[in-house]
C-alpha cells in the first residue's frame, strides 16, 4: 500500500538515495489558492539540517509541482509532485550492503521481497515523508477555507516532560526553538538531552502531541471508519511511531465514569460539552470539540557506535554505523503528524459531503 484516503488520496513514490522522493494527490477539492511558498516553508520544518540537533544531511527540498494547478489555483484534477535528491552519501552505507541493521526495516523487506535497497533504507527511510509533508501542505490550504487548524509540538523527549493539558502552552511559540516545544524552559532542557545523547553516538525517543481545531461535528464513520482509528492508522505509519492516544487516553483508565463523561450543555442556543475529555470524538464520529492526540516514538535506531548482528548469510557480526542520521527525531517528525492529521481531517471531510448532495463541499 502506497497509497492512503478515500476521496482526498496520496500515492507515494521514491527512495531515500534515488533520484527523487514524490507523489501524486487525488481528490483535491477545486479552486483552492495554492500557495507554493506556504508548501515550501512545511517541506523546510521537515528538511535535514535545520538545527544542531537534526541529521547534517544537506538538502534544499525544493518542491516542483508538476500538474493539477492552473493559474494559483487547484483545477480538480490531480497533483503531481516532485523533491529531487541532491546530496545522498550513498558510500556511507556500503559496510551495511549485506548486514542487518538492529531495528531497522532490513530483514523484514528482505524476507518479503528478496532484496532492497540498503542505501539509507531505500523506500523504508523517513526520507519518505516528504511526500506526506506536500500532501499535508495542500490539505492544510484546503482544510483553511473552512477555519480548520492543526498545530503539532514536542511534548516529551525521553523522561523531560510537558503537562499533558495543551491548552495550558501558547502554540504559538512551537516553532520559536529547536526542539518545537511551547515551553522555553523544557525545550532547553530538551536541546542540551538530545546534544548529551547526540554526544554518545546514541539517540532517543518521545511524545508529540497533535492539536485540531476548528473540526465541525459529524466526522467519521459509525464502524469501521471511525475517525480516531482513521487518525491512528495515519500516525501509526509514520517511520519510527510506536504508540497513539486520543482524548485521556491511557491516563483516563483509573477515572470512573462520572469524572470522564462530558456533560452536554446549550450555550446560546449552542449545544457543546463542558469538558473534552473525549478527545473531540464520541462514538468515532467528531463532535465539534477539539480533537487532540498524543503520538510516541521511538529512539532512532541508528546508533553511531557498535552494535552487534548478522549478515545475509546469518554469520554474527558487529555493525558500526556511519553517516548523518537524527539523534531524536522528535523536532522533524513535527510537521509530519500535522501533515497526516490534515490529510485524514480533509478525507473525512469530504468523505462526509459526499453524503450531502448539492451542497458545495468547500
């Protein structure tokens, strides 16, 4: 499966040392302004070598948009995109051509199809993600016209941790440092972990919480497609993911029933609940609340330090690691969840006005 959505649908393309990472973005609502450098500016949050603590790899990232766009806005039709790769090191995995990094994705697509591409994972790198970024970017332009928001931070980088109540931080201020934390004080302690473990030839894991604002009620599906499970399949597919949470999540399982149940209420004529611990979903379907979620993951499981394994031929050997990898890759991965956030919002909502004939979906 390359491709995610029902109506609003990305197809993937590209390999981390190939010629270029891309996609293809169907369903895209009509008359939309495309705005090429907004594009852009979510393909930089995600680029290599932003910051001292992300991975040295150079890249521009410079996206070309190669169809479904006619004079700044979308046609209907669908977009083709491209991000060329111009600064891959390919030799520096040439001592992994035939060993099995720990951790990685290189038993396993050997054992389903009989080869890959060892240079930095191939098709199993995050490098991947940029097409996800782009398709995000368009979402999000979308998801705008109808006042739907989406703002992503750092939340936990190994045992440095933010209260989990996000409406206690100004979003505002992720972006105002390198570790993408609302609270300048943790984001420090956050930078000097990850410089510590950087340091070592280690790396190390976290939380990002996801924040969705704006989302009308009756999104989601009453089933199979409800909408927390379509927004755990997304972030569950991002490289390095290994837990998801809406709403209380885990925390809520000690609470009883009276303490967790929000209680409904009319405000000028308006119906909302008095609290949202529910995560801005009931029954899989959105009611109108904001929808917040919390994604884990894990240490990248490039170390640049020996490790132990085995070759092709199961003979055990020691693999040193070489070249530019992320020693966290919590800070990059930020504009990627809110990137598959918008892509399933945008899909559910349009799955929904399908429902409603004669009403502009837009």
């Amino acid at each position: 499966m390359n491709t995610i959505g029902n109506i609003f649908r990305l197809t993937t393309f590209g390999e981390s040392h190939g010629e270029a990472i891309g996609g293809v973005v169907d369903g895209m609502p009509a008359g939309i302004p495309i705005d090429l450098a907004f594009i852009q500016h979510e393909l930089n949050r995600r680029r290599p070598g932003q910051s001292a603590i992300t991975t040295a790899r150079k890249e521009a990232d410079q996206v070309e948009l190669l169809s479904g766009v006619f004079e700044g806005k979308s046609t209907g039709c669908p977009i083709g995109f491209m991000v060329r790769n111009t600064n891959q090191h390919s030799s520096d995995y040439d001592n992994m051509r035939e060993v099995f990094r720990p951790s990685h994705a290189d038993y396993t697509y050997t054992s389903k199809y009989g080869t890959r591409d060892h240079r930095g994972g191939g098709r199993s790198s995050a490098r991947i993600t940029i097409s996800r970024c782009v398709a995000g970017a368009l979402a999000k332009l979308a998801l705008k016209e109808i006042g739907v928001n989406i703002t992503a931070y750092t939340s936990q980088v190994g045992d440095i941790t933010l209260e989990r109540d996000y409406r206690k931080y100004d979003l505002s201020q992720v972006e105002s440092n390198a570790a993408r934390c609302p609270d300048a004080e943790k984001a420090e302690q956050m930078i000097k972990l990850i410089e510590e473990v950087k340091a070592e030839g280690d790396t190390i894991g976290g939380v990002i919480t996801c924040v969705i604002q704006g989302c009308p009620a009756g999104l989601g599906e009453p089933e199979f497609g409800k909408l927390h499970a379509m927004l755990g399949a997304a972030m569950l597919s991002i490289n390095a993911v290994k837990g998801f949470e809406y709403g209380e999540g885990f925390e809520g399982v000690t609470a009883r029933g009276s303490e967790q149940n929000d209680i409904f209420v009319n405000e000028e004529g308006h119906i909302t609940t008095l609290t949202n611990h529910s995560g801005g979903i009931q029954g899989g379907i959105s009611n109108g609340q904001d929808i917040y979620c919390r994604i884990a993951f894990k240490p990248v499981a490039t170390l640049l330090r020996e490790q132990k394994t085995v070759d092709i031929y199961g003979k055990e050997t020691t693999l040193t690691a070489k070249g530019r990898h992320d020693p966290c890759v919590l800070p990059r991965a930020v504009p990627i969840v809110e990137a598959m956030a918008a892509i399933t919002i945008l899909d559910a909502y349009l799955t929904d006005k399908t429902r409603k004939i004669g009403k502009k979906c837009i």
